[in-house]
C-alpha cells in the first residue's frame, strides 16, 4: 500500500508539472473581445479587458487607497497599479512635464458586457466632487477614440483636479492587460478631450450639454473613419469635418449655444482623429454608436447607475468559467486516483468522511496489524490528496473553502 501511495505521489507530480503550466493562461486570459491585430489593420485598434483593474495616480498616498477602493467600489478581483508622469507622457503626451506628484486621479476599470460601449462615473471623495472640468461623457467618448470599447470606468480624487490625466490610468490598464496601446490614438483622443472643454466650461449650467456635444463629436468622428474606409484617396477636407459638425450640433439641439472659436477648436481635434490609426479601424466604426448612445441623454456624474457597477453578465461569466474548469480539473485528477467527486471543491472532505465511516464500520468486528495499516495509509492518502488539491488551488488563487 505505502508503495502504491508513492506511485501516486509521482504520478500526481508529473501530471501537475506537465499540465499545469500550459493550463493556467488559459484561466487567467479569458477573452471577453480584443481586436488585436497588426496596428496598421483595419480592424485593429478597438479593445476590451479581460480582468478588472484599479490604478492609483502616483502622487496619490498609499495611506488612502483604502478610502479610494470603498469610493471607486473594488475589491480583492481588481488588479492595482499607480500611474505615473511618464505613463501620462506615454499615451498623452510625450511633451508635458507633469511629475508624478501631479498625478491625482484614479480610476477603475472592468469589462463591459458586448455592446455596452463606454460607460463613466465620477464619484465624490468625502462628499466633494473634486474632478473639477473634465466631465462623465467627455471621458467615454474619449475613451472610445482611443480604442477602447465595453468597459465600465469610475473616476475619482482625493483632492481637487481637472481630471485631464485620469484616463492615463485606463491607458495603462488595458496595456498591462496585453493590448498593444497606439500613442497616436491616445494622443489624437486627448486633442478631442481638450477641445471640448471650452465648450463644456462655457454652457456649464446646462447639465444635457456634455452629452450632445459629445453625441454629435461622435457622430462626426463616425462619418470620417467610414468616409476614410471607403476611399482612403478621398479624405474629408477640414471645411468637410466642420460641416459635419454644424450639423450635428444642430441635429443634438446645441448649434446656438456653441461658438465658432470652439467648433474650430473641436474641427481641429478630429482633423487630428482623421489621421489616427483609429479612424481607419471597422470595429471603431461599428461599436462607436454604443457609446454615442450612453452619453447622449446622460445628465451628470453616473452614466452606470447599476448598484454594482464592475458585475457586467460577462465578467461574471468569465469568473464561472474559470471556477467551473478547475472543478473539471479535479475531477480528472480524482478519476485517476480512483477517488469520487460531486463536482465540489469540498469533495476531498466529503470523501474523508466516507473513508472515515467506511474503515470503522469493515474495522468494527476485528482490528488487527494488517488492517491498521491499512487505515494508516488510507489516512495518509487521504492527506496527501488534501496538500495535493490545496496547492493546485494555491497555483489558480483560489481559497481553501
């Protein structure tokens, strides 16, 4: 028995030494959607996570994180990181001379169901909105441009600040995420979010206008990727792109309420959007109407208003789907020990029990040597299972209960 209980030890160590290692990228990077092409394809540069992400700006105090976590509603699945100046020179822009004590904002980020778009809120910290320009639907739109699409993003600071370099930290996330970040859209979508903001600052007492001038930015960005699709010889002109504009700010009810200075500044912008790798991008054509349709009857701070912001159908999809394979997993492993399942993480215990109850009742009648080393070793398979199963789960960070 002692021999056999070796055999099984072995045996268990190579299949785990052999398995494992392939296996575990395929729990840790279930796709929700990526399009993750070549940067120069058409259908490159629109993306999506694959796990959920918190970042601290780095001028940020550890001390805090805690109050940031219970604003920003994370917990233990989320990812952390810190964005820093240079993160912010990466994909914004590579002329600031921002310090990393000026960066203030943190997000966080988890993946949207398909279709979803960009959603955004702005949350109070102790009260006090202290993201002071930078509005709610600027963000998603801006977010969209860049190549980002089915995400849910919350936004908030310790203390006030324009809120210019809180999508840095969403930059970063989907990079570490595996995504390939093109610094020319990021940087041709900040150009939009800067041009808007006089616009936005001027009709500041209509709470309705960020999300049309938004609605009819994006409107507009449409119109060019599709018209460069179409005939890539055949570009809009910068008289096309502000003609564009005019009519969708008419078509969004705010033609009146914008001036010329700031429509030339937004023209400028998505003459610059034009040029990006973005707009030459089918899924950004495809998916763009999803947020135009968040942001353009969005009043306000919170455009998700689910009571549990990052618990997308997906998400929680993708979390069943790893705990459900690693059950097949054990299962499997049980199989060639010979050892039953129910299907439960808890079945190493359920079949202690049964082991127990068994080995008393045939032990009742007569106890002799041989039968007490067999329960000796039984036991001791038992608990060799028990380490076995605990350190498989220790590898897939899964808990012990």
């Amino acid at each position: 028995m002692k021999s056999k209980n070796i055999i099984k030890i072995v045996t268990g160590t190579i299949i785990a030494t052999t398995i494992i290692s392939p296996v575990v990228p395929v729990i840790q990077n279930i796709s929700v959607f990526a399009d993750t092409t070549n940067s120069n394809s058409s259908n490159s540069n629109t993306h999506t996570l694959n796990s959920a992400y918190v970042v601290y700006g780095s001028g940020v105090s550890s001390d805090i994180y805690s109050s940031l976590n219970d604003v920003l509603q994370t917990d233990s699945s989320f990812k952390t990181m810190t964005a820093t100046a240079d993160d912010y020179r990466k994909y914004i822009n590579n002329n600031s001379n921002t310090t990393n004590a000026a960066m203030i904002s943190s997000v966080a980020i988890a993946p949207g169901d398909p279709g979803s778009g960009v959603k955004v809120n702005i949350k109070n910290y102790n009260g006090e909105n202290n993201i002071t320009e930078v509005t709610a639907q600027q963000y998603a739109m801006v977010a969209q441009m860049a190549g980002v699409t089915d995400v849910s993003i919350v936004v908030t600071a310790n203390r006030a600040v324009s809120g210019e370099s809180a999508l840095t930290g969403v930059y970063k996330a989907l990079a570490t995420d595996g995504v390939n970040i093109n610094s020319e859209n990021t940087s041709a979508a900040n150009n939009v979010l800067d041009a808007t903001q006089s616009a936005i600052d001027a009709n500041k007492d209509d709470k309705s206008y960020p999300g049309k001038l938004m609605a009819a930015v994006g409107d507009v960005s449409k119109q060019i990727a599709q018209q460069k699709q179409d005939d890539s010889s055949n570009l809009a002109t910068k008289q096309d792109i502000q003609d564009m504009l005019n009519k969708a700010l008419e078509k969004r009810g705010i033609a009146d309420t914008t001036n010329q200075t700031q429509i030339t500044q937004i023209v400028n912008a998505l003459v610059v959007f034009q040029n990006a790798p973005i707009s030459s991008s089918k899924t950004y054509v495809n998916t763009v109407d999803d947020t135009i349709n968040n942001v353009k009857n969005s009043t306000g701070n919170l455009m998700n208003k689910a009571k549990n912001w990052a618990n997308s159908e997906k998400f929680g999809q993708t979390a069943e789907e790893a705990k459900g394979w690693f059950a097949k997993f054990t299962d499997w492993i049980k199989g060639i020990f010979g050892q039953k399942s129910d299907n439960s993480t808890d079945t190493d215990t359920n079949t202690n029990e049964s082991s127990n109850t068994t080995s008393s009742s045939d032990t009742s009648s007569v106890i002799d040597d041989s039968s007490s080393n067999e329960n000796t070793d039984t036991n001791n398979s038992e608990n060799w299972w028990t380490q076995f199963t605990n350190w498989i789960k220790g590898l897939f960070g899964q808990n012990n209960n």
